[in-house]
C-alpha cells in the first residue's frame, strides 16, 4: 500500500552521509569506462555553470558485488515491472539465482552488446519473498498531490533493467527471466527505451548531464556500513513520464530553455541569477545540512509511440537513500519553497511510481529462504488458541 506525503516535515541527511573514503578498488561495480547514464544525468565530461558545487564525501564500502548499476548509458533498454501472483513466492525465489547465467548465456552469443540487468525488489515483495532482515530504508513508494502535478504510485513487486547494445538481446533475456517465472509473475508494465541522438530525451535536451562518475558515483549509490546487512546495495525510483509535445513545440527555444535552466543546443546551465527558481535543474539540486550537494545516478531513457502519439522518458535514478530521490521529487510536484513546482511538468504527467533495492549479485546468487510461513515444505501447524494459524507476519510492515 501506497504512503502519501502531505508537504509537512523533512528529514535530516546527515545520518546518511558517513564521512571519510579511502579506497575504492574493491568495488567491482566501478569500471575504467565513465559513467554515461541518462534524463537529465551526467556525461563524463558535465557541462555545469561557474558556481561550483561541493560533492558530499565517500566512504569505504566493504568488498561485494554490486549489479552493474554504474555501467555506461546503452543504445538500448527495456525496464520490465512485474507483481508476483498469490502463491508464486517459492518460483520467483527459486529464479532469482539463475538469472546471472541468463545473462551469461545469451551474452555470450554476442560479447560486443555488453548484455546486463540490474533486479530490484519492491517492498510488499521483500516479506514474502525472504526472512531474515530487509534494507533499513526499503518502503513503498511515496505518493505526491501537490496543487497542480500528482506523482502517483503504482503496482510492482521486481524491476528488470535490461541494457545492451541493441535491442534483441535485451528482448531475449526479458523473455527468458519471464519463462522461468512463468505462472508466478505478471507484467504491470514493459517499457522499451532508445537512446535519441547524443543522449537528448525527447523534449530535445541532453539528458544526463548531471550524473556523478568515479569514486562520487559510487558513494551516492553504494550502501555502506550504515546497513551492513545489505552493503553494496542500492535504492532505485522509476517512474514513466509522458509529454505533450503540442504543448512543448509552443515554446520558442529560449522559453523551452528556461523551463530546463539550461542551453538546449550547448548543453550549458545557466548562471543561478538568471535560472528561474522553478526551472528543473534548480529545484533538482540537494544538499545536507552541510552544504554538501547528494548526487543520484539516472539512467533515463526516451520511449514512444509515433502512431499513438505517444512521447516520454522513462525516469530510473539509483541512490545510496531513497531520501535524495524523494527530496528532489518533492521539490518538484509540491514545490520548493512549496507552490514553487518544477515547470517541466507542466509538460510532462507521471503515468507511474514504484520504489525498489537493488541487492547486490552475491545476494541474488544466494538469496536467503523464504519467510517461515511460506515454505513450501514445513512442518505441519497446529491452530492457535484462538483458532488462527499464526501467520500474521505474512504482512510486512512500513517502514
């Protein structure tokens, strides 16, 4: 079930910001390639304005397998949400561990598309799928209602984001992940992404832009030692945006430009005393109590049909907290300071809503047994005094 914020209270950052990194090499996830993610994030080489901005500091993360989270934008995507049917809890479990050779398999056959998924976990899923202790800051994705824009949340239990070098392979895997769940799961949602042009969305402008790399990428995304349980995971938003573009296409240039508080063909974000206090990148930008911006990384991509007039961008941004993400998206649909809405969305309506972890591979090549209640072979228990069977634990708590 969905929480819903109503604007009042916001949390202190600090907690989540442990100070001090040395070194990074024992981060498999960390590659010699720059981290090209996509709307909205960085390039390696960002094209930002004068005023810099100072980066929250890392910490040591102890040596896990993360998923390949920080791994290059790539041509092609599909992002696959589904819920698990009543019951299917011991299939999906039972799938989880063979998903890597999945992608070994079919990746095999072609090296050169750099074939890879990244699996998340919602947070209804995560009780009834394992026992044992969940990610500290793992909840159901937050529902906004501001005065003019709502960012709904909608069903998901597991998020596939699937990435290669084109499109076949990604439909393959999505196809064999969904075989060897079948009659478990069901699709709530399959969205198909293309890279347009030099990493643009389709509104015309680059998306990435403001996406950390390196040592910073990994901090903002990695958990450290304030969830040991579940170091090197990841927290992961999705959401589907959809554009009018009758309305967009209204705009002059210099007006479309405003509305992102950057340059549309140079790439370049305007000085704070000209950007508009609710153009996206001003109200995009967060940091502690300290000064210190927190970065997310995304990895947008357009999708759309022509025929169907359908134009959109398919929002995904990982992060260390799911507080970074929740702030910048509170910022934009109730308005900072409140009232004070991102203008993009006077263009762009979000369809959907889901908060997932992203464990890290260790986990999912092991994952822990289902919860006592759902194992398929127990013992046999007797009722209660009361006549129930004790298995109220079988609905998870929010956190």
């Amino acid at each position: 079930m969905a929480q819903t914020w109503n604007g009042d209270g916001e949390a202190s950052m600090n907690s989540q910001r442990p100070a001090a990194l040395a070194d990074m090499s024992n981060i498999m996830a960390v590659r010699e390639h720059a981290v090209h993610a996509g709307p909205n994030c960085a390039t390696p080489h960002s094209r930002t304005s004068c005023a810099r901005r100072r980066h929250a500091k890392v910490t040591r993360v102890p040596p896990v397998q993360p998923q390949p989270i920080l791994t290059p934008l790539t041509p092609a995507a599909i992002f696959l949400v589904v819920t698990i049917d009543d019951g299917g809890e011991a299939t999906v479990n039972g799938a989880l561990p063979d998903i890597s050779g999945l992608v070994r398999a079919i990746g095999f056959r072609d090296p050169t598309k750099h074939l890879s998924v990244i699996t998340s976990i919602g947070s209804d899923a995560w009780d009834r799928l394992f026992g044992g202790p969940r990610p500290a800051e793992l909840h159901p994705f937050v529902e906004l209602s501001g005065p003019r824009h709502s960012a709904p949340a909608t069903p998901g239990d597991l998020l596939f984001h699937i990435r290669a070098e084109s499109l076949d392979v990604c439909f393959e895997l999505a196809g064999r992940i969904l075989k060897s769940m079948a009659g478990a799961v069901s699709v709530v949602d399959e969205v198909h992404g293309f890279r347009f042009f030099d990493n643009r969305d389709l509104l015309g402008f680059v998306d990435g832009t403001e996406n950390p790399d390196g040592p910073i990428a990994v901090n903002a995304t990695a958990i450290g030692d304030e969830d040991p349980d579940f170091t090197g995971g990841c927290y992961v938003h999705v959401q589907k945006y959809v554009h009018d573009m009758s309305a967009w296409d209204s705009l002059s240039v210099t007006e479309q430009e405003m509305v992102f508080g950057r340059t549309k063909l140079e790439d370049i974000e305007m000085d704070d005393d000209v950007k508009p206090s609710n153009a996206h990148i001003a109200l995009n930008v967060i940091e502690d109590d300290d000064g210190n911006e927190l970065k997310i990384v995304r990895a947008n991509m357009p999708f759309g049909e022509v025929g169907k007039g359908e134009y959109g961008t398919y929002f995904i941004g990982y992060s260390r907290t799911p507080e970074v993400t929740e702030r910048m998206l509170r910022n934009m649909f109730l308005g900072d300071p409140p009232g004070n809405t991102d203008r993009v969305l006077d263009f762009s309506t979000a369809l959907t809503g889901g908060l997932f972890f992203s464990p890290t591979i260790d986990f999912l090549d092991d994952p822990p047994p289902l919860p006592a209640p759902l194992e398929t072979e127990r013992p046999e228990t007797s009722p209660t005094d009361d006549g129930s069977l004790s298995i109220g634990s079988l609905k998870g708590t929010t956190r």
